[in-house]
C-alpha cells in the first residue's frame, strides 16, 4: 500500500448539483448569477404546513426525477436527488478510462429514506402486519448510497457518512484522504437529502424556521429556510488530473473536522468549533487566513449560527475580512447534501473567480465588522474559497478549494 | 505502521461490560431476542446527562468512556463512530408523534436525539473534546468504514489516538420489521443451540463496543490491528475464498500462520453453509469459533468479534461456548475475524498479539 503523504494534491475534475435553483450546474449558474432564489410555498411534500413554512423544493416531482435519473419512481426522493448530481458530476469529470480505475462513492445525508419511512409508518403503527416494505427498504442511509453505486457501477470503496449539516463536508474530506492515502484514485463525494415531514417538523418543533424567505447574516434574521437536493464533486488523484482533456476546475487544498463541544443543536456563543475546523483547514492546505478570498458561509440564518460562525470569522480573519456569503439564501439549507452543494460552487468560485450574492440582505448585526456580499461579480481574483458546513452535534467542517495557478 | 487495540470496553446480551470477567461465561436466552445487558449507568455518566439520554446513546456513550478508563486516557485525539441505524428508537417516537398529532404540538426532544451523529456527539460533548468527529452511517459496513477511518487517522500521524466502536440498538418495531423481511428465524431457538438448527433466518441482538486505538505501543495493549478488507455481495463461497487468500498473501501469511478464526455463522442455513465450505477450502487446520449466537445478529455485529478476538489475546482465554474449539493447547497469536452481514457486506479483519 502506497504511504500517505499530506502534501499529495486532490483535484475537483467535475461537478453536479440539484437544487431548487436548477436540476443541474448550469441552471444553478443562471440562478445564482440572476439573483433567482428557489425559496417559495410548499408544492411537493404533503404536510399540514403548506403555506406556513416557505422552503425551497427541487421543482421536480418524483416521476420527472425518475425520467432524469433512469431510477424507478417509487424509491426514495433522495436516491432519486443523489444518482441525477453524483451521475452530472462523473459525466462532467468526463475520464476515459473509468473502469480501469480505483472509483469510490462517499455519499452523505441525514435521513436516508424518510421520505417513504413516514408513509410505511402510517399503516404499520396502525396494524405491525401492514405497510409496504417497499417503502420501509429505504430507511437506513446506506441505502442511497447503495442504489447510486450500483447504478454507476462504482466498486472500489463505498460508504456513507451522516454528521447532520457538515456530513457532505465530511465526505468530501474522507474521500480527499482515500486518494492521498493511495487507495482510490478517483471519487465521487457528496451528499443528498429531500425534503420530508420529518425534517420540516423537527426543525419547526425547534423554532429555527423563518416564516418568510431568510437572511443570512442579517441583524434582523429570524431563522432558516429548508431546502433540498444533492450535489458531488468528482475528486482525482494527480495522475489521473493530468490525463484528463477536459479543465480541472481547481484543487482540494485544505480540510478539517473539528468538534465544538458545546450543545447537541445550539452552536457556542464564540464559535469554538467553527473557528478550529477553519483555522484547522487553512493550516492544513499551508495558507494564513489572508490568503482566502471567498468563504462560502454555512450562514443558515439563525440567531445562533450566524452570530457563531461570525464571531469564528472575526477571530480568525481580524482585520482583514474576505468576501463572503451564504449561497443557502438561495438553496435553503439542504443538510446532508448543503456541504456538497456549496463544495460545487466554490469550485465554480475557484476556477472562475465567481462570487456569488447573499439575498436580501440589508442591516449589518452589530456584534460584527463585517457585511456579507450583496451582488454576483465574475472574474474576480480568488485565488483560495473557504466552505463551512457546520451542524447539530458540534460538527464542523471547513474545506478549502483553490484556483489552479 | 503497527496499530495498536490499547483499551476495549463491550456493552452486548453479555457478561461482557466488565473486561476483568473475560472470559465471561455465555448467558443463554431462549427466543430470537437478544437485548443487551445495561450496566448501571450512573456509575459511569453524570447523572444529570444520563436522565436526557435515549437508551442507544447510553450504551455508546457509556462502552466508550469505560473504553478511555481503561486505557487511562482522558480523551481521545479523535472518536469515530459507525452505526446502521442510528437512533431508531428516537427517530420512531417523532415519527409515531407526527401521525399521532398530524404534525402539531410536537416536542423536540426525539427529534434532537435521532440524528445518527448523536452518540459521538454526546461522547464529544461528555469528555469536551473538540477534535475529529465522525459517523459512518454504512449498513453492514459502518463499524468497518469507522475502523478504516480511525486506521487512516492513525497514519497521518496528527493524532496518537483514536477512539472507534460501534452502536446499534434493537426496538420492538425494528424486529417487527425485520423479521417481515424474513431475517429471523420462524420457531424459538436457545442461542446456545442456534448453530444446530439448520433453518433459515438467524436471531436479532444489539450492542455497543469500542477501542483505544493506538500508534505507540503500551504495555498493557490487547493486541494488534493487522489490517482490514471489505468486499461487496460475493458470487460464491470461491469468491469469498479468492478474498481470504488475498487478504492473507497481502499480509505474508499463510492460513496455517492463523491460531484462530472467528466467523460470522449466524444460524441461517444459508449463510453458514458458506463457513463449512470455507473450512475445507481454507481453514482445514484452523480452529473455528462463532460469536453471533452470544449478541445476535446486527449490522455492526463485527465490533463485538474485534472486541472478542483482543481479549482472546490479551487473556490467552477462548470463552466456553463460542463453537468448535478442540484443543486448547496451542498459542493464540493471531486471529482472523471473517464475517459476513446478509452475505453482502463481507469483511475481514486481523489481530495479532
């Protein structure tokens, strides 16, 4: 087995995405550049809380995912959500000689099937002898993951990996270290999660949902907008970077997974664990916090989050702030799959030096110095973009993606 | 790089929580169910946490802090769990609550809990530690997914340590569930007797077990982590065989360098039938042992035969009652666990003195 060696470079080679601004990269794109947020009335979930709780579906019903995935449409929404970005990414990454190659899947969410779990639930809670098992079959994480690799065809490494909102995040960095550990050398990682009743009413029973579109780092936020979809960047080793025709969109540079220690959904006050896991990952890629030019905030919206994530930033990046924004003002926070949806953008912000507005925002929060970006711009000189993805658990993850120079 | 199991603790339908009683003596149960033996949690969790606790975090929380005690470690450089389901008894109280109260006037509390990153969270939370924090949540494979993670933690060599283990619970409506999909078998069976069957379907367990993992050596270490493979729904017992030498070969040891194999016999016809063509296959001079029959069958059932296998070796003692073993004669310096879950998820894994 090849030793592993920290400085061995991982490079993004494609992308995917679905979200409720755009079923694949280039609608995303479109969305985020014309300043098109996918929030709005609940439309496909049935739930008591239509046209209380704005969130931001894929606008997609299943049988149409179906037709887009080449699944069947009676699985579960978040296979469907996951083979339709984990297929655009591969397809994106365009290597010849796949199946010569060492190719994992590391996929995230945090509910696996739940989506088809709560209809079995029905029936069977009445009477143990009914339901459907084939809507209980989905139930457990893996399963996703299971379905999509098959489809792909993918054998070398699979798994799965559920850390509330950063767990995208984290399989980002797993699969980032199979490469640097010589056992794969190309891997699909990410994450997915569809909207359910159980999410939407858990998140509500904590009363961190916005009743109108949110506003991330605004001193008037008043909570989160959930969203859904699933995105994967496709990560290679060197060798197989070079070989490829098509551009590599930038390299992998830094990564870290810390624990902030605090509370099981509350964030502390200062930020602990979003300040260790950014500072970790600027240290592990051997930038210093100048060198970043974009952070791709977790900025969900809330009291907590933003006043934690923020104070983190201010520790951190004092005096010298980079820009920043919250792209879940536009994709709602979509858990298990926001780490691999926002992983795409910034390696869209990466290679084409995008930085991408945080909506409706309008009065700076006075415990910071700083104000989140307001306008899309291009050909801006980002050289290093951080991501955050922090969540329930303490868990906290920041990647760093840079541009190739 | 040498791996090393420094500490263990075990919570399973077992005498095993203690790991001064190894070898503990089986306990037999008669039916399909087999629940885990809870020490008294006060002893080992603060009170006022443990009353917040559901019972699966309990069982994590508390193998993993006896896991650090006896290692005499505070905390770890990282905790890496894998669990298959997660917090199934959190997560079937919101869900009965949504339908029950369509979805108005619901308590938080289950739904806080039922995030699969709740057990290493809490352990987090417990020992305040604020390293790496990670949850395989990968069927069959999560305990072995946590096991790679923590082995590739150890070879980056930013940590020393890292605590890895395992948790899955049984609830009354998983097993009602499971046994629709024709998991267990139909007739009650005494465990002790669950090999002696030759029916289908197997016996459900649970449990939570958890390891000290380490890159420096200690003198009062189990044993060593040699190495771990994984495959995937095998054709035939050759394919599986093809694995098994490969893994050795990869190794440079040969079947008869083996002092014991632990498998994953569970019971069901089918399955162990695979264990018997393997041992003329393979294992003609081995020793086979089973350990499903003591903590039933579950996703990261594994965790308890890697716990087992590095108590074998650090007490130079096989429990009574753990299947074919003859003569007890020979030395136990290596041993080979090979198991299976549904005969999809396959691994093995190497312990060695």
């Amino acid at each position: 087995m090849q030793i592993y060696n920290k400085h061995t470079p991982v490079f993004v080679a494609g992308t995917g995405v679905i979200s409720a601004i755009g079923n694949n990269v280039p609608a995303c794109l479109y969305a985020l550049e014309h300043e098109q947020a996918g929030i709005g009335e609940i439309s496909y979930l049935s739930t008591l809380h239509r046209q209380q709780i704005p969130v931001a579906e894929v606008k997609l019903n299943n049988k149409e995912l179906s037709l887009l995935s080449g699944l069947p449409a009676g699985i579960s929404r978040t296979a469907l959500l996951s083979m339709i970005a984990a297929r655009e990414a591969i397809d994106n990454a365009a290597i010849e000689n796949l199946s010569a190659l060492r190719t994992g899947l590391i996929s995230a969410n945090t509910v696996g099937g739940m989506d088809k779990s709560e209809q079995f639930f029905i029936d069977f809670l009445a009477d143990h002898t009914k339901g459907k098992l084939r809507d209980i079959v989905y139930h457990e994480c893996a399963s996703a993951t299971k379905l999509v690799a098959d489809q792909l065809g993918i054998r070398s490494y699979v798994t799965t990996i559920s850390t509330a909102c950063s767990s995208s995040a984290n399989a980002i960095m797993y699969g980032a270290r199979l490469i640097k550990h010589g056992m794969l050398d190309v891997v699909i990682a990410g994450g997915a999660d569809a909207m359910t009743k159980f999410t939407l009413n858990g998140f509500n029973t904590l009363m961190i949902l916005d009743n109108e579109y949110c506003k991330p780092f605004d001193e008037d936020r008043k909570g989160l907008n959930l969203g859904e979809g699933a995105g994967y960047v496709v990560l290679v080793s060197e060798k197989v970077a070079g070989s490829l025709k098509s551009d590599i969109y930038c390299k992998l540079s830094g990564y870290c997974n810390k624990n902030d220690a605090y509370h099981q959904t509350a964030s502390s006050p200062d930020g602990k664990g979003s300040y260790l896991a950014m500072n970790g990952a600027i240290e592990n890629s051997g930038l210093t916090p100048s060198d970043i030019d974009y952070i791709n905030l977790h900025g969900t919206g809330t009291q907590n989050n933003d006043l934690a994530e923020g104070t983190a930033i201010k520790r951190l990046f004092e005096p010298r702030y980079p820009k920043m924004s919250s792209t879940k003002s536009f994709t709602g926070h979509t858990l298990g799959a926001s780490g691999g949806i926002e992983a795409v953008f910034s390696s869209l912000s990466a290679k084409y030096g995008l930085i991408y507005p945080n909506l409706r925002f309008k009065t700076q929060m006075k415990e910071l110095p700083f104000i989140p970006e307001t306008a899309f711009s291009k050909n801006e000189p980002v050289r290093h973009v951080l991501s955050n993805s922090f969540g329930f658990g303490g868990n906290c993850s920041s990647l760093i993606f840079s541009k190739i120079s | 790089m040498k791996i090393y199991i420094r500490s263990s603790a075990n919570i399973s339908p077992q005498q095993t929580f203690k790991h001064q009683a190894f070898p503990f003596k089986a306990v037999a149960y008669t039916g399909n169910i087999l629940k885990a033996i809870e020490p008294d949690y006060k002893d080992i969790i603060d009170v006022k946490m443990v009353r917040r606790m559901s019972r699966i975090v309990k069982m994590g929380v508390a193998a993993a802090l006896e896991c650090l005690k006896n290692a005499g470690e505070e905390s770890p450089g990282a905790i890496v769990t894998g669990t298959a389901y997660g917090c199934l008894s959190d997560t079937e109280q919101f869900l009965g609550s949504i339908i029950a109260l369509d979805e108005e006037m619901l308590s938080p509390t289950s739904f806080i809990q039922s995030t699969h990153n709740t057990v290493g969270a809490q352990i987090a939370l417990l020992l305040q530690c604020n390293n790496y924090n990670n949850t395989f949540v990968n069927g069959g494979f999560s305990f072995e997914s946590a096991l790679l993670d923590a082995i590739m933690l150890l070879r980056e060599q930013e940590v020393t340590n890292v605590l890895t283990g395992s948790v899955d619970e049984l609830t009354g409506l998983s097993y009602a569930i499971l046994s629709r999909f024709g998991l267990y078998k139909r007739q009650q069976v005494s465990n002790m007797d669950l090999f002696a069957t030759a029916s289908k379907g197997t016996i459900a367990g649970e449990g939570a077990a958890f390891f000290l993992l380490a890159s420096q050596p200690s003198p009062d270490d189990h044993a060593q982590l040699e190495g771990i493979a994984t495959f995937y729904k095998p054709g035939d017992t050759t394919e599986i065989a093809n694995h098994i030498t490969a893994f050795l070969a990869a190794h440079s040891i040969n079947a008869t360098d083996i002092d014991l194999v632990i498998t994953g016999k569970n019971g069901d016809i089918q399955n162990d039938a695979h264990y018997d063509r393997l041992k003329e296959m393979i294992f003609i001079k081995n020793e086979l042992i089973h350990y499903k029959h003591l903590c039933g069958d579950y996703p990261t059932a594994v965790s308890f035969a890697v716990w087992l296998a590095a108590n074998i070796i650090r007490t130079g003692q096989v429990p009574e009652g753990t299947g074919d073993r003859v003569s007890k004669a020979n030395k136990l310096q290596r041993i080979l666990i090979c198991n299976n879950y549904q005969n999809l998820h396959h691994s093995l894994i190497l312990i060695s003195a």
